[in-house]
C-alpha cells in the first residue's frame, strides 16, 4: 500500500482552517503525500482556493466570491472564524499551492469549482499554471462538472482528471473513459471491491471521498483503491505505516 495517496481535504482541515496555507502545512506535517483543494476565480480573473461560492462561512467577507477582485479577498480574514488563533490566514492563490506542492514533491487534486458558477476559462487558467509549474505529472484535475474535465484532456492530455460523483453509477470506469479520465473520485459510500477491481482492469484508478472514519479508510485500503481524499490524513498515515 506504498502507493496509495494519501489527499488532506482542503488541507489538513479538522485542525486548522480549510484551504489555507497553514492548513496544507500542517497536512504534510501530518503525512499527507497530496492536497486536495477548490479553485474559483475572482472578479479580475485570478484562481483562489476556497470551497464555497460565498464568502461568509470561512473568511471575514461577505457575498460572493467572483465578485471580488484577488486584492480585495486577500484584505479579508480566512482563519479566525475556525479558530481566533489562525487570525491572519488569508485566502490563497494556485500559485501559492502549487509552489508549495512542488517544493515538497506531493500530488495536488485540484477541484475546479464550476458546479454553481461558470467560471469561463477556468480549465485554460489552471492548465496554463500547472504547466508553468511543470507539474502535469503530479496533477489531478476534478470536478462534478465533468464537461469541464473533457474540456481539460482536449487541452492537455497528459493532466490526469478524475470525475466527482456521489451516486451508484454503473461501471463508472466506462463512463469515464467517454471523456478520458484517469480517476474515480467516487462517494465513499458508492465504491465496491468489484468496482475498484473493474477499474483497475479498465486503467482507471479509484480515490473516493471523502473518508474520516478509520474502519472505513481499512475497507477501501482492502478493496484496493488508489487513494483516499481525507479530512484526518494523519489517521490515514497511521494506517498506510502499519502495512
Ligand atoms: O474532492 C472530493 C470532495 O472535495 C468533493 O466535495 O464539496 O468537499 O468539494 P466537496
Ligand atoms: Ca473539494
């Protein structure tokens, strides 16, 4: 089970603020082997990372997040409402992450948040930075916009995408191959040892998410997947060492 990535969701985000650089910090600290993130884009164009569509839940903001330009969202405050001792975390940029990701050699899952807005463009953004960074063998790109995803292998098709789904698909590994993908990133729930089986044999690969429970990381590990998206990657690190 040498392989299996182990992705913090939004970071390491139990312990500290969701998709924020302390968080993605300490995801590593914690023996995460890759970050999974959301990227929106702001008002002038510029790719931040941040889950909701709206400012309110994580940052000192209101509203939406298009609507603002990146100098006005990095003036806001996206730690202290998790907790007043990250008072100073700000909303981060791909860049940032991406930095970070190839500094230390970890995978990156970039979730490209295109499900409520259509952020034009966005595929072509993120590709261009991945490749700037030299980093398309060490990205999955996904979404629950799997329009998107086709878009992103007509412009790059080295970049691995996977489709986020929550539903039983059947053979989910020939939908995916319909519109080149590389990955499930399934709903824990909806994933079987057989499918994971049929995957493999189709060249897919299985990450589901997004697993908190360790009886539940044991099951899949078992089943075979290929990594697993977690909110506890130091649970998922305890159990990957004990193999
Ligand atoms: O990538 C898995 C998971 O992040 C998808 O759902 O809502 O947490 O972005 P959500
Ligand atoms: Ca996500």
């Amino acid at each position: 089970m040498g392989n299996v990535v182990n992705f913090a969701h939004r970071g390491s985000s139990k312990v500290c603020p969701e998709n924020t650089m302390a968080a993605f910090k300490k995801a590593l600290e914690q023996g995460a082997t890759g970050i999974e993130t959301d990227v929106q884009l702001t008002k002038d164009g510029h790719m931040v990372l941040i889950h909701d569509e709206t400012l309110e839940r994580t940052t000192s903001g209101s509203g939406w997040v298009k609507d603002y330009t990146l100098q006005e969202l990095r003036s806001l405050d996206a730690g202290g409402k998790f907790d007043p001792a990250f008072q100073g975390e700000v909303i981060p940029t791909l860049d940032e992450l991406l930095e970070l990701a190839q500094d230390q050699g970890i995978i990156v899952n970039i979730e490209l948040k295109n499900g409520v807005i259509l952020y034009e463009g966005l595929e072509q953004k993120v590709i261009e930075r991945v490749k700037a960074f030299q980093m398309e063998d060490r990205v999955v790109i996904s979404s629950f916009n799997h329009y998107s995803l086709y878009l992103c292998k007509q412009l790059a098709p080295k970049i691995r995408t996977g489709i986020l789904y929550m539903e039983g698909l059947f053979e989910p590994w020939k939908y995916a191959d319909t519109l080149r993908a590389d990955a499930l990133h399934a709903y824990h729930y909806a994933v079987l040892p057989e499918f994971v089986q049929g995957a493999k044999a189709a060249g897919k690969v299985y990450h589901p998410f997004t697993v908190n429970d360790v009886q539940e990381m044991q099951r899949l590990l078992d089943a075979g997947v290929d990594g697993i998206i977690t909110d506890y990657p130091d649970r998922l690190a305890e159990l990957l060492a004990a193999k």
